[in-house]
C-alpha cells in the first residue's frame, strides 16, 4: 500500500508531500489542474524512463520517493536482492538536468531494471495507454501458481536457478580473470614461502625481543647482582646482619619498655623480607651467565624477524597473524581459479535446477488442466 509520495522540482511542482490512509483515494479537478502529474512522478519512482524534460525549469534535479507498505512476496525480493528489510520500502529517484537518473531501494543505490521489479510488485497503474499487469506472462505465471499452491514450488526453481547463474559468472569471472589471478597467486605464493621458511611463532617477536635485551646487557646484570648480594648478605657490614643484630637488640630491650613494640613490630617483617629479596637474588644469579653462542642466535633471529617484516611493510609482531592470512589468501584463489571445480559445481547445479523445474512444470500441467476442467464445466 502506497503510505507517502513526495516529490521536489517536478515538471511544475516545486514541493508537494501527501500522506495516504487505508481504503480508496480519488484525486479529482479539472483538465489541467495536474493530477496526471502525480501519476507520472510515481510511475517514475515506480522505474519508467525518463529525461531532462521532468526537471523543473531553473532547478538541477527532480527527486521523487514513494514509500509503501511491503507484503510478503516484496519482503522476499528484498532479501533475495540484499536490500535492508524493513518496516517499509522506499523507493526514490533522482533525474538531473542533464537527463542522468540515479535510483535508490532503502536508501541503496539500486539498478533502474531493479526498481521497474519491486515497483511491478507494489503498484498497477492502469490506463488507456498504460500496460496492465495481467497482460504480463510472469504475472500471469504467478497467479496461476497461487491459484495452483505452487507457490513454494516456483520459489524453489527460482533459488535453483540463481545458483546455477551465480556459478555461471564465477566461470566468467576467473576466466576474464586468469592473468591477474595467476600474478596475484604466484606473489602469494612467494610471499607464503618466505614466511613458511622464517616460521613466526605468536608473540615470538616481544619475547625475543625480551630475551636480547637480557642477553645483551647480561654483564651489568651479573655485576649489578653480584653487588647488591654482596651489599646485603656477604660482607662483614651486610645489612641483613646488621638488621638482624638490631632487632635482637630490640627484643631484649622491649621487655623492659614494651613502647618499643611498634618498632620492633615495623622492623621483624622488614627483617623477613629482605631475607626473602636475598634468597631470589641468590636465585637469579645462579640462572645468570654470560652466552654470546645464544646472543648471538638471538640476533640473528631478530634480524630475520626485523627484515621479513620490512620487506612485506608490517610491523615485525604481526608476522604470525600475516602467515595465517596469506596462507587463507593462497587457498581462497587456488579455489577460484580451479575450474574444474568450478565446472563441476555448475553442471551441479544446472541439474539440480533441471530437476525442480521438471517437477514444477509437470505440476503446473496438471493443475491446468483442473483449472482448463474447471472454466468450461
């Protein structure tokens, strides 16, 4: 049902906006009042040619839009053809002064075949010089096909045949397409090879990243360790002992003036903490070791990881997720450049169609025949 109609600079229009209600409209006047005018504007939302000639003079375009309540067959086409499905349809078009015409479904750009389609769906403008849907073979193929409870039938013949259609351009297209596949597929394939021989692994370039640093700065660690160890724990003046020595002095003396207790009380879990820092030091310096073989085959491995990156133009921690991609993007186009599969899956698909319209068609000829029966009883 045709909810709204709006068009701007129209032939003589400048601006006009209705609104329509359930039930029957009649727009009345005398010869030349315009009425025609507001059938023509929706005939060309509803997709008929048009040309500079619709475009109010002094004005750069001619802008109409019908919006309709959709029914269930016009959702379906919407769905089929990728278009937003919603409450309502909107069909809008566009025609500049230069007689170019843009048309839109939704607010998607859409083909001017596409909106002559859904617009056959919505609306039958009949006329003296109009053409009538039910002069139309589909048209009458589809009421034939309602009054018959084909409907579903003809559905499934038609989702057939799209799928032997869309295997058909996948055929046309890596045909039309081979040369630049087959470049596209062997820069992959070298590009797969590179990255098959360096191997990243995930997050490999932080943690060797981590790991040179330790390995290059192994001797101020060593020395550094060292000292701090010797600072706390082996020299005559350790600290540890000497922290040791005062909170043994602080117990004997805390019980002659138990005031002392809050000191002792911040001193013990200091004393016990610093022997804990002691034992992970001690720890850390025995897994401590100069190794230039392994800094060495660190750098090197940076070096690989570093050049492949700037080679391919990524930052080196992304190598991994791009070996994975590449490698997708490899079977992706052996698969769409493999005709024989291809081929395969249209002859697939052609008998697939075949069938369903077989099965349809003979429905149909029985159903016509009741029909045929049942007009001349």
């Amino acid at each position: 049902m045709l909810r709204h109609l709006s068009i701007r600079d129209f032939v003589i229009v400048a601006a006009l906006d209705l609104e329509f209600d359930s039930g029957f409209t009649v727009f009345s006047g005398e010869t030349g009042a315009g009425k025609s005018i507001l059938i023509d504007a929706l005939a060309l939302a509803l997709g008929e040619r048009a040309d500079a000639s619709v475009v109010r003079t002094g004005c750069s375009r001619a802008d109409i839009t019908a919006e309709f309540t959709p029914h269930d067959r016009v959702a379906r086409w919407l769905d089929e053809h990728a278009f937003d499905t919603e409450d309502t349809v909107m069909l809008r078009r566009v025609i500049d002064a230069n007689g170019r015409s843009r048309a839109f479904v939704n607010g998607t750009s859409a083909t001017l075949a596409q909106l002559r389609e859904l617009g056959e769906m919505l609306v039958d403008i009949h006329g003296q010089h109009a053409h009538q849907l039910l002069m139309r073979p589909d048209a009458q193929r589809e009421l034939f096909d309602t009054h018959a409870g084909l409907v579903a039938e003809a559905a499934n013949v038609a989702r057939a045949w799209r799928v032997w259609r869309d295997a058909t351009q996948a055929i046309d297209a890596a045909k039309a397409h081979e040369r630049e596949l087959q470049l596209e597929r062997e820069k992959l394939a070298w590009q797969l090879a590179e990255l098959d021989k360096l191997a990243p692994q995930p997050g490999e370039w932080d943690e060797i990243n981590g790991e040179h640093k330790r390995l290059s700065h192994s001797a101020n660690l060593i020395e550094g360790v060292r000292g701090a160890l010797n600072a706390l724990s082996e020299s005559d003046d350790a600290m540890l002992a000497q922290l040791g020595a005062i909170v043994s002095k602080l117990r004997s003396l805390a019980d002659y003036d138990a005031a002392l207790g809050d000191a002792l009380a911040s001193l013990e879990p200091a004393e016990i903490q610093l022997q804990e820092a002691v034992y992970s030091l001690s720890h850390y310096a025995q897994r401590l070791d100069l190794d230039p073989e392994r800094l060495a085959q660190v750098e090197r491995r940076v070096d690989a990881l570093h050049s492949t990156a700037r080679k391919f133009r990524l930052p080196p921690d992304t190598l991994h997720e791009e070996h994975a991609a590449r490698r997708a993007q490899l079977a992706a186009l052996d698969a769409a450049a493999d005709l024989g599969a291809l081929e395969a899956a249209q002859a697939k698909a052609w008998e697939a169609y075949l069938a369903d319209a077989k099965r349809l068609s003979k429905a149909r000829a029985q159903a016509a025949k009741a029909l045929g029966a049942a007009v001349t009883a």
